[in-house]
C-alpha cells in the first residue's frame, strides 16, 4: 500500500483515494515568464514519479499541472521586451514543456491556464462575494481570511502572521486579506467582471482549475515546500468558503527545495541554477537521476562533486543493463522502498544491491527485471524510434485498463489487437499488464 507524508497532518498515512476508480492529482505549476530552474524541474520529477506510482497502482488517474499564465512578473516582462504578456507567456510555456520532455517527465492529463479559466474564477470569486468570504475595496476583491477559523491549520503560520503583523493596507480589513481579483492598470491585460476590468489574483486559480478539473475534493495536492504559505494556506481558506469544511484535496504533498551547495537558491544571491546551464553540463537523465535519487522531502544539494557521483552510478547502470530492457516485470522490492513514501535513496540503494547479485550470479531474468524498474523510474533510455513507439502503446495500454475497469470490452479488445499490431504482446499478471515485444 502507498504511504505519504501528509504536511496537513503531519504524519505518513496510508493512501486511501476517495475514488479508487479515479484517482486525482493537482500540481501547482509554472508562472511562465522566465526559463526553468532546477527547483521547478524538482517539482516536475517528484510528482512526475509519484504519478507514475499512482498509475501502476490504479486504473485511472487523473493529473491536473496548471500554467500561470496571467501574472504581474509576466507583465513586467512583456513591457520590458516592448511585446503582449500573452506573446510571453506561450514563448515560456513552450520552453517549459520542451524541458520537461527532456527529462522524461510524463505528460499530466490537463495541463490548464489560468486566462481559460477566467469564466469559473470570476464565478468563484462571486460566490464567495456573495457568501461574505469576500469583499470588494477600490476595485479590489479580498479575501477575508477572519471568516475562516481553520485558517493557518495547513501551515501551523497564523500565529505567526498575527505576531509579525504589517501594516494593514488602505483597502484590507485584515492584513491577512488577500487578493481574488485586482484592476487592471491602463495597457495591462484585462478582463470584465462584476469588479470592473482587472485580473485575478494568483491564489484563486488553483482553487478554480483543481474544481473544475478534479472536483470540490480530490485526493492529492502536490508542489514545492515553498508554495506551503501562503499559496497553499489561501487555497484551502478559498476551499472551505466555497465548498465547505471537508472540500480541497485529503493529501497534501510537499517537496523540499533545492539548495546551492549549502544556500538557499535565490535571485539576490544570484545562484540560482537554470536547467538550461545543467543540461549544457549534464546528460538530462543523469540530472533526472541526481534529482529524484534524493528523498523528497530533504534538500537536495545541488553541487558538481555530488552530480558527478550520481552520473557515474547512473552510466554503470546502463552499461549493465542497456541491453536486457523488455518492458515488463519489475523489481518489486525496490517498488515497494517506493511505496513507502517515495523513499528513493533506499530503493536505488537495494537496486545497488540487486544488480551487484545479478552481476554475480550472471542471472539474465533479475537483469532485465532490473532494466524494467529502471524504465519504471523513467530513467531508461530507449533509442528515439522505440521510445516514440513505446510511449503510444504505454498510453493505449493505460486505456485498456480504464476500458477494463469500465467493463467496456470491445473497447478493450481493440485496443489489444491494436497493440499486437505494432509487434508487442500483452501479459496480464497479478491484476497488472505490460507490453513485451514479440519473439
Ligand atoms: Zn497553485
């Protein structure tokens, strides 16, 4: 059984999805006005695994990643570069796919903006207008954190804030207020709303899109530890106005930063590194591997010495075992370190183990098992043809299981002769499937 370390609850509980037919996922994802970094890329891996989890362990899993694509940064940049925040926005969010594709990270099922949801945020901000979570001031709409008595639960932070108490803005009840809904100046971007000609603030989108996407409540929500407060804090208070008490998702998940040898990476120290400067570097998978070989929820150190260490623990790996790859069974004891809160460096230390025994032992089956799990973690590198093919199938295959799960046979059954047309047959064990090439 999966176990997650649920930051509402401070505690490793076992996964229990509201629906086990449909299990959902929402990442908070890129504001796309600048190129990727590798904390955003940590992000991107962490949940890209996770979800990798929840898909062998489910038939249907839906995952929902949002782009920020309406945001002062975005503005300023577009006025910077004499160009529309639209125009970039689509250039950033392009880079970004780009990258991700790079390192192997799978696609999520919905990948929304925020200027095509614009229709249910203004619905929700009036909602919550209407229900008194909310008020209008000089154009703004705020959120009024007071009504909310589970406010700062998420976090443990209200107290904090209370102590640390700024300067209550001339339009905000509470300095805890924040925003739903600002005016447009003249020449930014704008849209209509019973407000007036603005824009929404970057809080209720998550809270629109997960809705609109995944339900009032869902199982996981997923992002980086930074985003914990107040993002993640304001979300939930939007939650509760809107749906009640009990709405939002069961599990939250947060990843631990990404730290420059021992400092916290950030623009005034100008150490941030983008993924662009590691990938002139490094080979992607081996950057895919130094990310996700540690446990999630510890900084991960970004230094040279300990990328080089990961690279050739990496290449030794796929000179082992470049040759034995055939898609299916895996190594269940590595899987369940995975289980086990994705806890990667015990699961890359037993596949350490593993494939010294095999080596031993010349044991051709426990090799290609051990090629199977290297695929799994989306760490094996197939040559482009087979990888463009095997991605088609993989993704047929998943819908075979959700045709199953449905009892729609026929669809089942085409979609297996579909698969075998390409040369790969279908094994079923265990209540799981995979493709093995045909002999
Ligand atoms: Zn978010």
């Amino acid at each position: 059984m999966l176990k997650l370390y649920n930051t509402y609850s401070n505690k490793k509980e076992d996964f229990v999805p509201i629906d086990s037919n449909r299990v959902r996922m929402y990442v908070c994802g890129p504001t796309v006005y600048g190129e990727i970094h590798v904390g955003n890329a940590r992000s991107v891996l962490v949940f890209d695994l996770l979800y990798r989890v929840l898909r062998r362990e489910y038939d249907c899993v839906d995952y929902a990643r949002n782009i920020t694509d309406i945001d002062d940064k975005i503005i300023k940049r577009a006025n910077d570069e004499c160009t529309t925040s639209a125009q970039v926005a689509k250039t950033w969010e392009e880079s970004f796919k780009q990258n991700y594709k790079k390192l192997n990270a799978l696609e999520p099922n919905y990948q929304p903006r925020a200027t095509d949801t614009i229709e249910e945020i203004i619905a929700s901000i009036g909602e919550l207008v209407e229900q008194d979570f909310a008020y209008e001031e000089e154009g703004h709409v705020l959120f009024r954190v007071s009504a909310i008595e589970e406010y700062g639960a998420l976090s443990k932070q209200n107290n904090l804030i209370d102590g640390a108490r700024v300067a209550v803005g001339e339009y905000k009840e509470d300095s805890r207020d924040f925003v739903l809904w600002k005016p447009s100046k003249l020449g930014e971007p704008y849209w209509n709303s019973p407000w007036g000609k603005g824009r929404p603030g970057w809080h209720i989108e998550c809270t629109a899109m997960s809705a609109k996407l995944l339900g009032k409540s869902f199982d996981i929500h997923g992002g980086g530890q930074d985003l914990l407060f107040p993002h993640h804090e304001n979300e939930q208070a939007q939650n509760i106005g809107l749906y009640g008490k009990y709405a939002g998702p069961r599990y939250w998940v947060h990843n631990a930063m990404v730290l420059f040898e021992n400092q916290k990476m950030s623009k005034s120290l100008g150490n941030i590194v983008r993924l662009s400067d590691a990938f002139a570097l490094y080979d992607p998978m081996i950057i895919r591997f130094f990310i996700l070989s540690t446990y999630y929820r510890h900084a991960l150190i970004w230094k040279d010495e300990n990328i080089q260490q990961a690279a050739s623990r990496y290449k030794r790996w796929m000179y082992h075992l470049s040759d034995h790859i055939d898609g299916c069974e895996i190594s269940m004891q590595v899987y369940d370190a995975l289980l086990d809160d994705l806890n990667t460096p015990l699961a890359f230390a037993i596949f350490d183990q593993q494939l010294a025994d095999a080596l031993r032992e010349n044991d051709v089956a426990k090799l290609r098992q051990l090629a199977n799990t290297l695929n799994f973690f989306g760490l094996f590198v197939k040559k482009e043809e087979d990888a463009e093919l095997m991605k088609i199938l993989e993704e047929k295959l998943m819908q075979r299981r959700k045709a199953r799960a449905d009892k729609n046979f026929a669809l089942a059954d085409k979609l297996r002769e579909e698969i075998e047309s390409a040369g790969y047959d279908i094994i079923d064990t265990q209540g799981r499937s995979c493709l093995k090439k045909k002999l």
